[in-house]
C-alpha cells in the first residue's frame, strides 16, 4: 500500500506539483490515497478488524466523493502510478481493473454494459490515457499503450499501441500514449 502511496505521488509530482500542493489541493491524489487505504482493508484477511475499517473507509470515502466529484471504489483493482489529471465527474466501477501508469482525465466513467454473458466492466492495460468525457464500458479488453481520446464511447475491445476515437471508438491511428503519460 505504501510503496503504491509514493508511487502515484511521485507521479503528481512529475506532472509538477510539490510537497504542499499534492497533499493540500490535488483533488485527484485525495482520491487515489484513500483508495489506497480503503483497498488494503478491503483485502485484509480477519474478517472482523476488515469490517470494521471497511466502514470507516465508506464513510471516507464518501466524503471524498462529495468534495472531488471522483468515486473510486475500494474493489476497484487499480495499478500503480494512477494518475487524476482534474478533479470531478470521475466514476470508475467497483469491478473495474486499471492497469499501472495510466492517466484518467474530468468526467469520465469506466462502468458496467452489455446484456447476458456480454454484461460486464474493462480491464483496461497498462499506460493507457483516457481523454476527458470519455465512457468505457461493458466487459471489453483495452490493451496496453492506448489513447481513448475525449468525449469518446468504447464499447469493443482494442488491441495495444492504438488511439480510438468516436461514438462509438474507432481506430484511428497507431500513434501510442507515449507522449500522454
């Protein structure tokens, strides 16, 4: 939990802030901390002390929600290196997978699609960038290295070092995150 801690910190402080600033006004570091917190409960093995933390965490959590606008479920598996470039309209499902260094912009969902055996939330691979606005969702695959660019929907699955863009996403380019992350 803590090395991941100073993992996503030391990511904010890449993109320029300092010591104050992440701590005292990055909506988007408040969110991932406590979700850091609050998943290391989730996956504690006594039961009781788990329980117990867990709804301390809920309550935390839901104030982190009222003030940033960003609802990061404990259950959400999310990697290192998480970045939140802007606070608000931030809502990630609680069995979404993200994988590490990756970048999510304002008011995007990663949420729950489809019907029957097609019902389902992403994983979405490492170093992607989701653009601001953009939907994801349904029991899709993103690999590794994409761009979702803004105001975007993807619903079908993409393989790795592609950029989509559209409702719905399409291809349209091979050009990676490389220079988003």
């Amino acid at each position: 939990m803590f090395k991941k801690i100073r993992q996503d910190y030391s990511k904010y402080k890449k993109y320029g802030g300092n010591f104050i600033s992440i701590i005292f006004f990055t909506q988007g570091f408040w969110a991932i901390f406590q979700h850091r917190i609050a998943h290391s409960c989730y996956t504690l093995k006594i039961p009781i002390v788990k329980h117990i933390l867990l709804v301390i965490c809920l309550v935390w959590q839901k104030l982190i929600e009222i003030l940033t606008g960003i609802s990061l479920p404990y259950s959400a598996k999310i990697g290192s290196h998480f970045y939140i470039g802007h606070f608000g309209g931030i809502i990630i499902n609680a069995k979404a997978v993200i994988g590490n260094n990756c970048n999510v912009s304002q008011g995007v969902t990663i949420g729950v699609s489809g019907r029957g055996d097609e019902r389902g939330v992403p994983t979405i691979g490492n170093n992607v960038y989701i653009g601001a606005n953009a939907v994801v969702a349904g029991k899709i695959n993103v690999g590794d290295n994409c761009v979702i660019a803004g105001n975007s929907l993807l619903v079908n699955s993409i393989k790795d070092d592609v950029t989509v863009a559209g409702v719905p996403a399409v291809v349209i380019n091979n050009n990676t995150s490389k220079d988003y992350i």
